[in-house]
C-alpha cells in the first residue's frame, strides 16, 4: 500500500472532528463504494443502505485505523461484506459464481477494481485541482462528441490557434499534480 500523503491527511485531520476533512473522505471514496455496489448487482436504495452502513462503520473505526493510507483497502472490505451482508438478509442467489471467492481481498478482479477506482478519484481530484480555465477548456475538448475549435475559442476565450498549445500546458499540469503522481508512481514497476 502506497503511502498517500492526502489519504492520511484527510484520516488525520477527520479524526480530529474536522467535517471538511470528512466530507473529502466521501466525496473521493463514494464512487469506489458505489463501484462495489454495483459490482455485487446492488443500485438503488439497496446500494444506499450499504453505503450508509460503510461510512457508519467508518465513523465507529476511524481511530482505530493503523495505516491511514491502507483506507481505500479497508473501505472495499468493508462494502464487500455489507453487500455480502445484504445479500444474505434478502435470501438472494448471487449468481457471480461462489460467494467465498466473493469475500478474498487476493481476487484479480477485485484488485483490478481497486487500481481503476483509485485512478479515477484520483484523475477527477487532479482534474479539480486545474485552474478554471483549463477545466473548461479540457471538457470541451474531451466531450462526446468534442466541441469544434471554434466553439470552444468562443466559449473560453481562446483563440483558435492556441488551443492546441493551451491544451498541451493543462494536460502537463494534470500530468504533474502530485495526487495524480502518486498513482501513477505506484503503477510502475
């Protein structure tokens, strides 16, 4: 496990009753919480009560979390025997296939959920961190279907021949902020 700096940050600081700290926490996490959810055939109101259920248990545990960087790990572990929880109560089948091979951190599959969740928040965490203009700029540019130059040069500003310049210093900039980095450091062998 990586030692992010902002997860055990975040950790440290919502330990000690900050509420924005916290708020970050659910904000980066939720969407690897809804992920797993999913992952187990679980939307709507029963994905909502497993998630109310894992930030609960978040809330109980957090002094108790030694690694404060092993929080994205603990979280899937916990979504995972929530949802396994859930199915159960219901007298549901889980047709994925054998429900212990469900319930191992060692899956492939899983850890390759993890890795992309991870690289997610951490891409859309990198993406808010840009400054406005190239925020806009790059959702245009990466919309489906992407906005013609000259749209964009009339949205933004931008003169159509320095778009593509633009374009290139936002993209160095998401490249370089450090929560980016970090996943990216990690991925390398």
């Amino acid at each position: 496990m990586r030692d992010d700096p902002t997860v055990v940050g975040l950790v440290e600081k919502a330990r000690h009753g900050d509420a924005g700290a916290w708020d970050d926490l659910v904000e980066r996490y939720a969407p690897l919480v809804w992920a797993i959810c999913r992952r187990y055939g679980l939307a709507g109101a029963d994905a909502e009560d497993v998630a109310a259920c894992v930030w609960l248990r978040l809330v109980e545990r957090l002094d108790t979390i030694r690694e404060p960087a092993a929080l994205p790990g603990w979280l899937a572990t916990t979504v995972r025997r929530e949802c396994l929880a859930l199915l159960r109560s219901r007298r549901r089948q889980v047709l994925v296939g054998d429900e212990a091979g469900l319930d191992t951190v060692d899956d492939p599959a899983f850890e390759e959920l993890l890795v992309t969740e991870e690289r997610h928040i951490a891409l859309r965490a990198a993406f808010g961190n840009l400054p406005e203009h190239c925020r806009r700029l790059l959702a245009l540019l990466f919309d489906d279907p992407p906005a013609p130059y000259a749209e964009i040069s009339s949205s933004t500003g931008t003169p159509v021949g320095a778009i593509g310049p633009t374009r290139r210093r936002c993209l160095d900039k998401l490249r370089s902020d450090p929560v980016l980095a970090a996943v990216a450091g990690a991925e390398r062998p």
